[in-house]
C-alpha cells in the first residue's frame, strides 16, 4: 500500500518551492541550509540512523536529554535517517536528488565521489541540481586532503592571528564564527546559482566549491591589500582599531561595560564637552583623526578615567544626549531583558513537544512582502521519515520496514 502524503511544511517567504537536500553534519554545510530554511525553502536534513548528526550530542547544554545546540540549529527542517556508506541508502539519496534543487554537504574531500554520490553522478540524475560543497580546505589544492575545523580555519585565514592583544597570545572568537560566516557564504553561493539557472535562465546546476577558511579570509578587511603595498603585517590590537580613536570598551562604576566610538573630529569634540575637557579636542596629540590613533593608549586612560567615575546608565544617558556614539557590552541576560530587542522580534519563542516555550534566535532579515518565520524547532532523529519515504519516494510499506530493519533508514 501506498503513501502519497507530500508533507506539512508551511509555504512562506521569498524561498517557497526550494527543495533543499541538507547532507552534512555540524555547523558550516548545515548552517547555510537553516538561512534557507528561514526563508520557505523545503528542507530535508538526512542524518545517520541511531545517532544522528553530531550536534545531537555537542555541547554542555542539555535539558531534559536534548542538545540545546540541536533544537536551533535544525529549525524549520525535517529530519530522515539514512546510512549514505551503504549502497541501497546512496541508491535512495539518488532518488531524493530528482527531487531537489539544492544539495548541502560537508564531508572531507572524496568521500561523497567514494559512495558513488559525486557531483558527477548526481549531476547526471538531475543536471539541475546545484551541489553545495563545503571543506576544510577546498576540493583542490595541495592541503585539500587535510582535516578543517573552526579554530584551524581561523588560524590558517589569519584572523586568529589579529584577534587578541598585542602582548597575549592569539585568542579565538567567542563562537564557532568560521562555521557561520562559512554557512552564510554556502547560503547565498547556492541563491546565486539558483539565479544562474532559473532566473538567466540557463537551465543548468553546477558545483560550488567553498573552504572553511576562505570566508574569514574574504572579510579581513584591507589585511591582503596593505600587506601586498607596504608590507606591513597587522598583528593584534585587542579592543583598539588600528586607524580609529577612541574607540574602546570601558568598566564604569557599576562593573559594567560599554563601547565608546567617538574617531571623527565632530564626535570627539563633543566627547570632549561632556567630559567637561573641551581642550581636549585642540590637544595637538588628539586634534586629528592620525593623531588620536598614533596617542590611542593615552586618549583611552583619559576616558577610562571619566567612565570610571560613573554608572552604565550615566555615561549612556550623557552621551546619547550629545550624539557620541554610546552602546553596552551585553551578555545574554541583558538581551533577554532589552526593549529593543523585544521590539525588533530579535528573539522569538517557538513551542517544543517537549521543552514548551523556548527561545531561539528571531529572522534575519526582514523582508516587508514575504517575511521568513521559525514554525519548528530542530525535530526529533527521523521525525519525518513516514512522510518522505512513504511520500515523497512513495516506497512501498513492505520495502521501507525492510530498510528500517537492516537500519539503512
């Protein structure tokens, strides 16, 4: 007997009738499937039978068994198990790719092409098909052969070696930042090839290629180009910018923190005024934007000192008044607890058959006409499995239990 249920997902967003196939495992490949997910696409996030994907089980943060690293970053996707190193679970992926538009994965270099599952043959199933593929160090290359996690692929793009203070070593960034940017950058890679083919109207998918390490490459700033003209290596400079003063992070009286910019000759004058040091601004070693970077240590002492001397909400309030660019170093408490953040929808509560209400973060961006929206939180391992198997491939009943038994699925 058959089943030809279709599925529950919701049409919404600009991204409605994607079909997107998520492969991969942690951050970097399914990340940039969550970005579409958000936005309507239909995806389907296959995962190993009995554990699951990695992240499952990552992370000290657990309630009531589950990974709270799970429940976001699986939102708006559906969950099927399948054993892609067996032939007849490679035989079953083939036949979801006739389905899809979009193939996310992350493996190391070879191993997909090792299953019988490469760009090739799956290209050859459905030559629409854009094939996402997300590694350490790329698909070619002398190290492309070599393991890729965050920290080395921010090590390796030279943006560990700036994040710190100069007298310290290299420190790594606060989150998995690689993995995101990397996903992000998988997310907007495939909607560029979704133009290619739909939009210039080719017709054709094709294989992009993208490296853990190159997305914090591409956003270094003016790294490579100062480097290539004058040769200078930009090492650390803890919270200070290399080109603009002041602008740091100061304690106030309350042990609070809050981020102070105030670089441009206008803004540092009026700083100056509600520091009650208006000399300040015709002090020849802070009269110009140059001349405050080359005294930053000794312009930022100055303000620490003011800073110092009163609350959080003092130095905020008098320096919004005076339009000195002024904000608080939150931590995740004070951003459950903001009215901005309320307002903008920055977090949004979405119901868990086992947690109730819980919180993950809102839709980034907001789209005016076909806004995106979190209507499920990461599901259970193969919590879809009836429906796309019975649905989508239409197995028949006796089949499928046969694959749940040899656990293929």
């Amino acid at each position: 007997m058959k089943n030809t249920k279709e599925g529950t997902v919701p049409k919404f967003g600009p991204l409605q009738g994607l079909k997107v196939l998520d492969i991969g495992t942690l951050v970097a490949g399914p990340f940039g499937a969550s970005i579409l997910a958000d936005f309507g696409a239909e995806v389907i996030k296959v995962e190993q039978p009995k554990n699951g994907d990695t992240i499952r089980q990552a992370g000290k943060s657990t309630k009531n068994g589950g990974s709270m690293g799970w429940i976001t970053a699986a939102r708006n996707k559906r969950s099927i198990t399948l054993d892609l190193r067996q032939s007849e679970g490679q035989s079953l992926l083939k036949r979801l790719v006739k389905w899809a538009d979009i193939l996310i994965e992350n493996f190391s270099p070879k191993t997909l092409e090792s299953w019988n599952l490469g760009y090739d043959e799956l290209s050859a199933i459905n030559p629409r098909l854009i094939m996402v593929r997300v590694s350490g160090y790329g698909q070619s290359g002398p190290y492309s052969h070599k393991p890729g996690l965050d920290r080395l692929a921010l090590g390796f793009s030279g943006l560990k070696y700036v994040t710190g203070y100069p007298d310290q070593p290299p420190v790594r960034v606060g989150v998995t930042i690689a993995d995101y940017l990397t996903g992000t950058f998988n997310a907007l890679s495939a909607l560029m090839a979704v133009y290619y083919r739909d939009v210039i109207g080719t017709g054709k998918g094709q294989e992009i290629d993208l490296a853990l390490y190159e997305a914090p490459l591409r956003i270094s700033e003016d790294i490579v180009t100062t480097y290539d003209q004058t040769g200078e290596v930009r090492g650390r400079y803890g919270n200070r910018h290399p080109s603009f003063a002041p602008a740091e992070i100061f304690e106030t009286a309350d042990e609070r923190w809050v981020v102070i910019q105030a670089s441009l000759d206008k803004i540092f004058a009026s700083l100056a005024n509600v520091m009650g040091q208006p000399n300040l601004a015709h002090d020849p070693r802070f009269s110009t934007l140059r001349k405050r970077s080359e005294n930053a240590d000794e312009i930022h002492r100055i303000i620490r000192e003011w800073v110092k001397e009163k609350t959080a909400e003092e130095v905020t309030s008098l320096l919004e008044k005076a339009d000195v660019p002024v904000g608080p170093v939150n931590n995740i408490a004070d951003i459950f607890r903001d009215s901005h953040i309320a307002a903008r929808e920055n977090i949004t509560k979405i119901e868990d058959p086992d947690l109730g209400k819980v919180a993950t973060p809102g839709i980034v961006p907001k789209f005016s006409e076909t806004p995106g929206k979190v209507w499920r939180l990461g599901p259970t391992l193969g919590a879809d499995n009836d429906e796309i198997y019975l649905g989508i491939l239409n197995l028949e009943k006796e089949e499928y239990e046969s694959l749940k038994k040899k656990y293929i699925i």
